[in-house]
C-alpha cells in the first residue's frame, strides 16, 4: 500500500476527470478492489458537512434516488418486470446528469398527475356502483311510493291543529354501511330519535371495496323513513358519526329508473376511461423502465463521485482540488492510466498528476477475493479484520470450516443432496434471476453457494467414513466378520439362541474376525446394542484431536506475523510459552488417545487404563494404586505438567519486561535492520521501539511521526495490563475451547438421531416405503450372515429369540 495524492487543476475539468477516472477504474477492478481509491483520513475535517463545496449535487443525487426509488415502486406494482443489465454502464458527464434530472422530474411529475386521476377515476366507479346496487335492493324495501302522509282534516279523532303541526312530507335516507356496524347504528338511531324513524336493511351480496382502507368488506343497504326536518337532521348526523355511504333516494318509481339508466351509462363510461387510463399509465411505466436499471447505476456513482469530490481539499488559490488516497503497488499503473484517459477525454489543459507520500500510517488491509474466496473471507472478517499484511486465515478456512461441519453433518445422503443445490446454484450462478432476487434467504444461500458445496461434498466424505446414509448402513465392501465361526468353535449352541436375546461377538476366536473393513466405520455397528457408546467414544475422541491440531495450527500461524515483522522477542516470549502450554496439556491428552489405540488389542483391551482417569491423574499427583500406559509416565506427566505452569509467568511478564527493558536502553534480539514499519499506530510497543532506535533506521522523530504527532511515552502498566489480558484469554481458551470442540461430536450424534425420524418424513413425501423396507429387510439377511466389525472390543449383536421374519422393524432399528 502506497499514500498518493492526486491533483488537478481546474474545478470543472476535475469533476469531469474525476468521473471519468472512477469509472475506468471501476472497470479495471472488481468490487472489492476499489479499496485502492480508499481515501486518506479528509483532507477538510474542519469544514463542515453542509459547508462543502458538492452538498448541492449530493443531495440532488439524492432526489434523483428518491424519484428512482418511487418509479421502481410503480413498476411493481403494476407487475412489469424490471431489466437486468449485464454490464455496469458508466457515470455520465455533468450535461447527461441534467438531462437525466429533467427526464426524472418530467416523469415523476406525469406519474403522479395520471395516478391522481386513476384513482379519482375509480373511487367514482366505485361511487357509482354502490349506488347501483343500493337502489336494486332498496327498491324491494317500499311497495308504493309515499309522498305525504294523507290529510287529516276529515279525521273526527283528531284536533285539526295537531294534524296542521303535523302535516310534513315523509322522508328518506339511504346508503350503505360496514357490516360490523349495524347493530350499533340501530340502536343509535333508535335511542336518539326515539322510536320516530323506520329503519330496513339488507345485506349486500357483493363484496365492494372500501375507499379509506382499499380493504374487500361485506356491506349493507339501510333505508331509513322519518317526518320532520328535525329528525331528519338526527338521523343525518348519526350516519356521519358512523361513515356510512349516503346517497340520494328517488321519489318517485319513474325517477328510480331514470336514475339507474344515467348511473349504467356513466359506469360504462368511466370503465372505457379507467382502461384508457391504465394502459397509458403501463405504457409510460414500460418505457421508464427500459432505462430505470442504467439511471439507478449512474445516479450511484454520481453521488459517490461527489461525496470523494467533498473529502478532498481545495489549495489556497482554489482552482486545485487534492486528493489522499490509499493505493496498492500492483494498481498504480491502472491508475495512472486512468488519470491519463480521463485527462483525455476531458480536454484539461493541464493534465492530473499524482505524487508517492512517505507515511508511517498503517495501510488499511486489502484481501483481494473472488467468487469463490469472498464467502470464506467474509467469515473471517466476521470475527475481525487482519492487520496490514499480517498472514490471512481464510485460505486455510476453505479446507478446515467446510470440514469440521462434516464432522458433525456427516451423512452420505444428506451431504449429496447438499452438494447437488449447491452445484446447481454454482452452474447456474450468471442466471439473471438468482443474481438479481430480493429474496433474504435465497440471496444468503446464492452467496455462500461455494461453502455449502465444499460443506456438501465434505459431508459425504464424512457420512463415508461413519457409514451412514439417511441414518442408514452401507454393505459394500463385505463382512470381515463370520459368525459361523463362534459354533464351530462351541461358543454358541443351538439352544443359546432360544435362551438368550443378545449374544456377543468374541473377536479373539479364531475365524471370528478376518480383517477390518476397508473404508469407514462396519456397518454392522446398525444392529449392535452398544453402537452408541462405540460411536460416542470414537466420535469424542476424534472431536479432541480435530479440536487440539486445529487449535495448535493456529498458534503456528502467528510465528509468520512475528517473523515478518520482525519481532523476534515475540517467538520467544510468546509463541513458544503459547505452544508449549497447548502440547504439554492437550498435545499430551492426543497422545494418549493415539497410544491407547496403537498399544492395545482385543486380547488385553479390558486391562486399559481409562484415558479420562490418567488425564486427570496427571494435575492430582497420586502416590499409589495408579494404572500407567508404559513405563515411566509418572515422571513425564509431572515433567510436562511443571513445563507447562511455568510457561504461564513467561507469558505474563516476559514480554513486558522484555520491552520495558529495551526501552532504557538495551540491545534488542537481533537488531532491528533499517526499513522497520510501523505496525499498529496504537501501540505502545512500537512507538517506543520507534523512538528508541531512531539512529539505527537512519530516521528522526519528527519524521516517524508524520501526520501522527511525536510518539507517545512507553507505559509500561499499559503494556502489562494488555500482556495480562492476553495471557489469561489465551489459558483459559485452551480449556474452553477444547472443550467446545466436543460439539463435534455432539451435534453429529444429535445428526444421527434426528435423521432417524426426518428419513421417516422423507420416505413417505417420496413415496417409497414398500421398496424401502423390502430393501431394508432383504439388506438384514444378508448383513446376519457376514458380520463385519472393525473395533477390536467384543460386539454385542442384536438377535432375536423368535424366527427372523417375525423381528420386528423396530428391533432391528
């Protein structure tokens, strides 16, 4: 990584430049590779954000996304598909940005005036139809139309006076209410106008929208009688207190029908403008989104432009505009071909040049990935990002994640279907589709496609290692085990089937056993009564190998980063106190393991010490009654024991004393040679060295502090404090860690477990169970007559006491 500065003069020309320069090196390099144009901590960190000199194109840039977005809205809306472009177009000069807003806004603003009237045009239709059907059914609801009540002045009953208040015309209000709000709106209007209104409704058989919410309800039509402008204004109010659709009712049967004829020719109407309408609309959706695809790209880079444009400083006469940026070595020739094209193609008379600045700084960390590499990466960065060339475990994380997920996955069968998604997402991975779906989850299986085949393909090397196929046994290779033997021998006896459910296989008679299975675990281990406890101690004690090599692996790669660097008081103090510790505690208990498996057969295999025993045995110091592996383990435990204790202080104090001391003055290990680099700018470690070995880098401490300041004083208690942390993470890891590798082995007995009934599920969808338990059944036969093993511990077999065909499937499971 190389500190650049890039200048051009002329405001204008550099805009154009600039553009022109990203966008040739967005094409020489790949997404990630963009760090080379990381900028410099900005040059201008006293101007403020609304005081820079681009904020007006940046938040144009940013009301051109907001317009892009809603169109992109309108598009899918009206389920046009949006265009996949294959190739990234390129950022436009400054006269196309215009012209692109112009076009945005023009659009935007016709978009909305023709939605505007879209929905005005169907909330009319909607109007208009629920006006139909109100005066449909409410004309059931009055037999003979009433325009006044008939004259009382002939009635002898009744006082003319009383007849003359009362004489008023009959009146009427209809609509339409929500189906949820009948029963309220009745006894409402029964209590407010106290009993002086008739109120008749029906339910509604079509389903209509409602225009506040867009929601499909149930409706009714209400027809309410009342007499009097008083009651009349009662029941007017009590129908907007409850949002009901009034409308007006005819008088008289005539005007009922005059009525129906206007509001069928309107609604035919408006159903051919509504068309006209949605097409025209479709037509000017289509046509943006032809180019909605290449917009939304160029406003991106627009606006990224700009935002580099306003973290660079302008000199004292303003007409030049520089620029910091991190660059690696390898791309400085794209990049000064870049700055030469644009130059070009901008017409500068002065062309931008750039200048090499010498800094302490510590370079950001650039990991260049591809397709393939980028998942694992990703990984990694998860837990943190590496400093500046500091060694990468993501290319050891390829083989080892992938790996110990078949550990716990594996499974013939499961892994094989694993691999075949995964290869179909690999060979179809340029299909326009998968590369542009919004979907969350398959865009997180599209990504990690390449883990989850190399997880798949790792899982059916594992599932045939363990034999194990949707929780099922393979014979292939035959049996190395006859049982034959054991009644020839006399071992069995006719009558000891009769007597006894379970039988054991005795390894140490001859012909009983011919051979180990030649690849995996035997698979007559499925019809044993003690698989579990075989596959739980084989499955544990590979999870503790696995776990330690792994851990001491990591350890290793650290001697790369002190070497580089060359702190050579590093390896001493810290790596070797580090791997002594890991292979003095847990490097022993793998050595163990290994022993144990080496040095005993099945002929003294129940005299074996039990390992668990002898590895706590070798903290507890026992004086007697001590089962050894060989001679003279006492001694070695207590040595690699004491080793590993006094490894711990080494740890703690070597370190900081080391330095504390080279700090006053002394010779360090090695020397530093000339050109030491400044590693960690936050560290007190090498600041110090820094400053105390000016002389022998041919440099001064003004120099080693560019841009940094002078460097800071050596704090011993800081540096103590940080070694402490380390110390104490790293021993109490060791343990916890080991520890957590036995999930391995847990989540790959919990795999087995469960696949027993998820293969149920499996089989029934499929479709083939008749087959599967004649394959099941027939496999049995043959397996009961070639028993394979592979352990030299005895094996208990599984044996009915009844005739084979009447063993029941749970049994032999």
């Amino acid at each position: 990584m190389l500190l650049v500065s890039l200048s051009s003069f002329g405001l204008f020309t550099f805009v154009k430049l600039l553009s022109t320069s990203v966008c040739k090196i967005g094409v020489l390099t790949s997404m990630n590779q963009l760090l080379f144009f990381l900028l410099h901590p900005q040059l201008n960190p006293s101007v403020s954000v609304f005081q820079r000199k681009f904020v007006g194109e940046v938040k144009k840039c940013e009301e051109m996304e907001r317009i892009l977005g809603f169109l992109v809205q309108e598009i899918k809306k009206a389920d046009i598909p949006l265009p996949e472009g294959d190739t990234a177009p390129a950022a436009p000069h400054l006269k196309h940005m215009l012209e692109i807003q112009e076009q945005l806004q023009k659009l935007e603003t016709e978009l909305r005036e023709v939605t505007k009237n879209k929905e005005k045009l169907k909330k009319n239709l909607l109007e208009l139809t629920e006006y139909t059907y109100m005066l449909r059914i409410t004309q059931t609801f009055i037999k003979r139309p009433v325009e006044e009540f008939p004259s009382l002045e002939n009635d002898p009953l009744v006082d003319y006076t009383c007849m003359h208040r009362l004489g008023a015309k009959l009146g009427f209000i209809s609509g339409l209410v929500h189906q949820a709000k009948i029963e309220a709106f009745e006894k409402m209007l029964w209590r407010v106008c106290k009993g002086y209104t008739i109120l008749t409704y029906a339910e509604l058989d079509e389903c209509l929208e409602d225009p506040d919410t867009g929601e499909i309800r149930k409706w009714f039509v209400f027809l309410i009688s009342f007499w009097g402008e008083q009651i009349g204004q009662k029941v007017k109010k009590i129908c907007d207190c409850y949002h009901c659709h009034v409308y007006p009712y005819p008088n008289t049967t005539e005007e009922r029908r005059d009525v129906i004829e206007g509001l069928n020719v309107r609604i035919q109407d408006l159903h051919v403008v509504l068309h006209k309408t949605e097409d025209y609309l479709r037509q000017v959706l289509c046509k943006a989104s032809e180019s909605i695809y290449t917009w939304v790209i160029q406003v991106k880079k627009m606006k990224a432009i700009h935002h580099v444009l306003n973290q660079c400083s302008f000199d004292v006469t303003n007409k030049c505009l520089i620029a910091e940026v991190w660059c690696p070595v390898a791309d400085l020739p794209n990049l000064r071909r870049a700055l030469e094209e644009g130059s070009r193609k901008s017409g500068a008379a002065i062309s931008s040049f750039m200048n090499t600045i010498p800094t302490t700084d510590t370079p950001p960390t650039l990991i260049r990935t591809n397709k393939f590499t980028s998942g694992f990466q990703n990984i990694v960065d998860a837990y943190g990002v590496g400093n500046y060339r500091e060694v990468n475990p993501a290319l050891y994380t390829i083989i080892t994640f992938p790996f110990l997920f078949a550990v716990m996955f594996g499974d013939f069968g499961h892994g094989l279907l694993m691999f075949i998604f995964a290869l179909l997402m690999v060979l179809y991975e340029n299909h326009p589709r998968l590369m542009r779906s919004q979907d969350e989850i398959m865009k997180t299986f599209f990504e990690g496609r390449y883990i989850i085949l190399l997880m798949g393909l790792f899982s059916v090397y594992t599932g045939l290692i363990y034999n194990d196929c949707f929780s099922k046994s393979l014979n292939i290779f035959g049996s190395g085990w006859n049982i034959s033997a054991m009644f020839e021998q006399n071992i069995w006896r006719l009558d000891d089937l009769k007597s006894n459910q379970y039988l054991t296989l005795d390894p140490n008679v001859t012909g009983v056993f011919n051979g180990v299975y030649p690849f995996g675990i035997d698979p007559i281990w499925n019809l044993a009564s003690n698989r579990l406890s075989f596959l739980n101690s084989f499955k544990m004690k590979m999870s503790v190998i696995f776990g330690v090599t792994h851990m001491t692996f990591g350890v290793i790669l650290g001697v790369f980063n002190h070497l580089y660097f060359r702190k050579r008081h590093n390896i001493y103090l810290v790596f070797l106190p580090e791997l002594l510790f890991m292979l003095c505690i847990f490097g022993y208990l793998v050595f163990m393991i290994i022993f144990k498996w080496l040095a005993y057969s099945a002929e003294n295999s129940r005299s074996a010490p039990s390992i668990l025993i002898q590895f706590i045995n070798m903290f507890l110091f026992p004086t007697s009654g001590m089962d050894t592996f060989y001679t003279g383990q006492v001694i070695l435990q207590r040595f690699l024991f004491i080793v590993a204790l006094l490894s711990v202080p080494v740890m703690l104090f070597g370190k900081p004393l080391y330095l504390y001391w080279l700090h006053n003055g002394g010779r360090g290990i090695g020397m530093y040679r000339s050109g030491y680099r400044l590693v960690r700018k936050e560290s007190e470690e090498e600041l110090s060295l820094l400053q105390s070995h000016d002389v022998e880098e041919g440099s001064s401490p003004s120099d080693s502090g560019h841009r940094e300041g002078d460097g800071e004083e050596f704090n011993f208690a800081d540096v103590f404090m940080n070694q402490t942390i380390h110390t104490i993470e790293y021993c109490l890891g060791c343990i916890s860690n080991t520890a957590s590798y036995l999930r391995l082995w847990a989540l790959s007995l919990a795999h087995a477990r469960k696949s027993l009934y998820s293969n149920v599920t499996l089989i029934l969808y499929a479709g083939f169970v008749v087959c599967l338990i004649i394959l099941e059944y027939s496999s049995y036969e043959i397996i009961w007559l070639r028993v394979i093993i592979k352990t030299t511990q005895p094996f208990h077999i599984l044996y009915s006491c009844s005739d084979f065909r009447n063993v029941s499937h749970s049994q032999i499971i």
